[in-house]
C-alpha cells in the first residue's frame, strides 16, 4: 500500500508543529485587549505550540465566545472564531470553518496585522482542502511577511509547510522542495524538532533507502506527532517488504498498533490504515486466513473509508486472498468492487488533473504579475530618487556656481594683475634659460673643439715620434725591432675608435639628431663620412682633421668630394654651409 495524499494532508491537519518535551514557553503575539480573554487564548496558544489541540476544551472556548459577545470590540469577536476553527477543524467540514473563518476576517481590524495573518493562514488550510489552490496560495504569500516581522517562526514554518502541501496538491515538487527548506530554516531558528520535514522529504525522495532512512527520522520518541508517526511507521514497514525483510515489516506494524492504542485508540481511519497494512505484510507472509479476519473487520468501515485509497486495498486484498483459498465466487465479487473503486479513484484523479494544472498555470501568472509589480515599483523607486538626485545635484551646481561666479568677480582684478606679474616673470627666467643655454651649447661646443685640437696635436706629437724613431732607425743608432714597436703602439694610437666614440656622445649631446638628419639628407654615408661632418660642424680646417684621421690633407680633400656627392650638393654652394645648417 502506498502513502496516499488525503494522509499526507491528514498530517497537517492533524499537527502544525512538532516539538520535544519540555518545550519552552510559547511567545503569545496577539496584542492584549482584554485580560480574560487573552489569559485563555494564551492558554490555548501554548498548547496549540506544544501539538496538545486535542487538550483543548469545549468549556475554554465557550468561555472566549461568552467574553467576546459581552464586549463590544469586533476584534475579540474575531479571535474567538479563529481558536474555535483553529481548535475543532479535524471535527468540522472545510465550508463551514471557511465561512466562519471569511466572517472572522471582515470583523478582523486592519491594525491587528498578526490577527489577520492568522486567521488566513487558517483559512488558506481550508481553502487547500477545497481545491482553491490559488486562493489558498495567495493568502499564504501575504501571511509570510507578517509572521516573520513578528518573528513568529512556528506560525511562518507552518506556512511554508502549508505552501509545500498546496505544491505536492498540485504536483509541483520544485516548489514543494523550496518551501520544505523555507520550513525547515524557519524551524531552526526556534529550535523545532524536524521530523515533519524528514516526513515529507521522504515521501517526496527516490530510492527506497533514502526514504526508510527519512521516515526513521520523522519518527518521533514521545508520541507527540503520533498521526505522523503512525504514517511514517507504515511506510517503513511497506519499505521493509518491498525489501524483502516481512518479519522487520510487521515489527513496524506492531510500532504502529501500540501508539494508536496508547494516543488514539477510537481514531477509525489511522485504525484501518494500521491494520490493511498489517494485512500487506501477512499477505506476503503467506497467513491468509489472519489476512481475510483483518479485512472482514476493516469491512465494517468501508463506509467511512469510501474516497481513500484503503477501500481499494481492501478490496484488492480479498480479491486475492479468496483467489488463493479457491473462493472463485467471492473473488470475482471482490475483483469487481475493486475494479470499481479503482475505476472511481481513476477517474477522480483525472477529474482533478485539469483543475491542477490550471491551479499551477494560476500560481505561476500570478507570480509573475506580482514580480512585473514589483518591477515597476522598484523602476518607480529609482526613478523617484534619480529625480530627487539630479534635483539636489541641480541644485547645488547652481548653488556652487553661483559662489564661483561671485568670488570671480571679487578677485578678477587681483587674478589679472597677478597674471601679467607671473607672465613677465615667466618671459625673464625663459630669456635667462635661453641665454644660459646658449652659453651652454657655445661652451660645449668649445670644449668639443679643445679636446679634438687636443686630439689633433697629440696625433700629430705621435707621428712626429714615429718620424724621428724612423731617421734614428736610418741612422742605426736605434734597432729596428725598438722602431717597429713603437710605430705598431703608435699605429695603434692612432686608429683607435674609443676617442671617436666618447666624442661622438658628447657631439650627439650639443647637436642631437645631428646624424639621424646627416643619413637622412645622403644615402651610403660610412663611419668616417660622419666622421668628417662632425669635424667640419665644429669647424675643423682641411689640415687638422688630416691629423685626426691620421691622413694627408689630400685625402682630406677627397673625402670631401666624395661627400658632396653623396649628399648631392650643387655645384658653386658651399659644403661646410650645408652640414652647420643641418
């Protein structure tokens, strides 16, 4: 036999809460109004938080209706109509609490926000068993707020829990799965018991491990969540035959059959549903004739169990059993009142399918107007505060400039007179830079010139050296390895680049981009091509620069020639003219 959903629901009604003995004291949220009346409902509170509704008396709610009718405030009117639904809802058809209840809201005043939530939370539960899926859904959205702005997480996990049985109504197990979460972190926070949670996840979960595991946990140790722990105990004993493990199954069973007897022993459905699974699980274990007493006695009931999936069961059971024993007549009676009853639970379903998928299509546009909503209010909202910004920002730019205007016009004329000060000063520290910098280059350009004369006379000194080792070689007063060991160091002198390049950097420092240009204006030009420019920039004569590059003037001369025509110089201008331009 399976978990069918008229339990589940039947769990809800049942209990509203789970919670361990010893349980604190229960927080009464209602504003006081009158102190008789509230030191009964804070009574009555208390047990409803402690899972104890059925400890509530006939003469306790007597007692708040006589007090509400002898005072002339609606609001205590309306309190005692939701704690005689509250308290007698397992008892009363769904019409009727929802009428007392829709009544109780109109004489409900809107200042009394946690009366209100209460009293749809209430009705919401109603309107669920009723099928007004959407109805039920929309007066839980509007309760969540309340309940968790009082902080009353018993009543806001309820809703959440409410919200998760409306989605398993309809088949939406995203949902149901969300709010089971909500439901169990609203629990948390005060401390509940999860077993209810455990239960539902289990029903909700795949694998046959992963539910025994779940209703173990749902299960509690004092009794106080007995409807649920009786479901939860039949569901493990189903789960422990599938496993094929009967002797566990009936262990469970027996569970189950001493909390009824110990919690509720004259409850008729929670009886039937302990005992056809009795008969499952005696069925498998080959005991016919234990199996037909037990259904022969459930038949008493079929009356009251007609709508739950037990009469199917039932039938089912017989059928069977009596095919077994040779029983063709009777079986085939049973066969068809199971035929029928499994027809009728068919066609209920189907019936229903089109009712919940409307209810799902409903929830979802409604969601999705109420996110459009709050969509536009949130695009109001910035709007609203862009406008009060750039308002403000207007404002204070005009405020500002407004101040800068007028310090303007105080300190203009100080400004312009400061202005032209600093302008006079700027062209005299530029005149005085430009004069110093020109000095700097005119003394760089000296020095150039002293350290390349410098260079010439000592070039000059080395070949007169070289000459006068020469003549004493001629004469035989030296030896001619002396004389070719000095011409090779002077040779050597004479050709090395490290002069040329220390002052090649220092010429590139007075004349930058000095040979960048010279390449640019003559294509072909070699090393001592720049060479020769360089000397003739500073304005080196033919001779002394025959004494740098350690040649005759002729050479020099040729060189120059050449040049000319590498940088394509007309006939009749001036080459030393056109390097000092460049």
């Amino acid at each position: 036999m399976k978990l069918r959903l008229s339990c589940v629901r039947m769990v809800l009604l049942i209990v509203m809460t789970m919670v361990s003995a010893g349980i604190q004291a229960y927080p009464y949220f209602f504003k006081p109004i009158n102190q008789g009346f509230d030191d009964i409902a804070r009574k009555l509170a208390q047990l409803d938080f402690e899972n104890k509704r059925t400890h509530i008396t006939e003469d306790q709610l007597a007692q708040l209706e006589k007090i509400a009718a002898k005072s002339s405030d609606n609001q205590l009117k309306a309190r005692a109509m939701f704690w005689r639904v509250r308290s007698t809802q397992m008892d009363a058809q769904p019409p009727k609490c929802i009428e007392i209840l829709e009544k109780a809201r109109t004489l409900c005043s809107s200042e009394y926000d946690y009366d209100l939530a209460c009293i749809d939370y209430q009705l919401a539960g109603n309107y669920d068993r009723m099928g007004r899926y959407l109805d039920a859904y929309t007066l839980l959205q509007s309760t969540l707020p309340v309940f968790e702005r009082h902080e009353d997480y018993y009543f806001l996990g309820n809703a959440y829990l409410l919200l998760a049985q409306l989605f398993i109504d309809i088949e939406d197990t995203d949902n149901v799965t969300k709010h089971l979460q909500q439901a169990k972190e609203a629990y948390r926070k005060v401390g509940f018991p999860l077993n209810r949670i455990y239960f539902f996840e289990a029903f909700l979960a795949k694998g046959e491990n992963k539910k025994f595991k779940l209703y173990q946990q749902s299960v509690t140790h004092d009794g106080s969540d007995w409807g649920m722990d009786i479901q939860a105990l039949c569901a493990m004993s189903e789960l422990k035959l599938k496993m094929g493990q009967p002797q566990e199954a009936l262990a469970f069973v027996d569970k189950a059959d001493r909390l009824l007897d110990r919690m509720s022993p004259g409850n008729t459905l929670f009886r039937s549903m302990v005992a056809v699974t009795r008969a499952t699980v005696l069925y498998h274990r080959g005991e016919m004739m234990q199996v037909k007493s037990i259904l022969m006695n459930e038949m008493a009931h079929a009356e009251l169990l007609a709508g739950e999936k037990l009469l199917s069961t039932i039938y089912e059971l017989l059928w069977r059993v009596n095919e077994q024993q040779g029983n063709e007549r009777d079986a085939y009676q049973y066969l068809k009142l199971y035929q029928q009853e499994y027809k009728r639970m068919g066609d209920s379903i189907r019936s229903q399918d089109i009712p919940k998928a409307q209810a799902r299509e409903a929830i979802a546009r409604h969601n999705d107007s109420i996110r459009l909503l709050e969509q536009d209010a949130e695009l109001s909202r910035r709007f609203m505060y862009m406008s009060i910004l750039v308002c403000v920002v207007v404002l204070l730019v005009c405020a500002v400039l407004f101040v800068y205007f007028r310090q303007r016009l105080k300190i203009k004329k100080v400004e312009n007179r400061e202005l032209r000060n600093n302008l006079q000063q700027e062209a005299l520290i530029y005149s005085m830079n430009r004069k110093n910098f020109e000095q700097d280059i005119k003394q760089k350009e000296c020095e150039i010139s002293s350290s390349t004369l410098l260079l010439a006379n000592k070039n000059e000194v080395l070949q007169q050296i070289s000459d006068i080792t020469r003549k004493y070689q001629e004469m035989g007063s030296i030896p001619a390895e002396y004389v070719k060991q000095v011409n090779d160091v002077i040779g050597d002198s004479l050709k090395n680049d490290d002069e040329w390049q220390r002052f090649k950097l220092h010429f590139d420092s007075v004349h930058p981009d000095f040979f960048v240009k010279l390449k640019e204006a003559g294509t072909g030009l070699t090393e001592n091509d720049l060479r020769l420019c360089a000397y003739i920039r500073i304005g080196m004569r033919a001779k002394q620069i025959a004494e740098m590059l350690s040649v005759s003037p002729d050479s020099v001369n040729s060189n120059r020639y050449r040049l000319r025509k590498k940088l394509k110089i007309q006939k009749g201008d001036s080459l030393d003219d056109f390097i000092r331009k460049i």
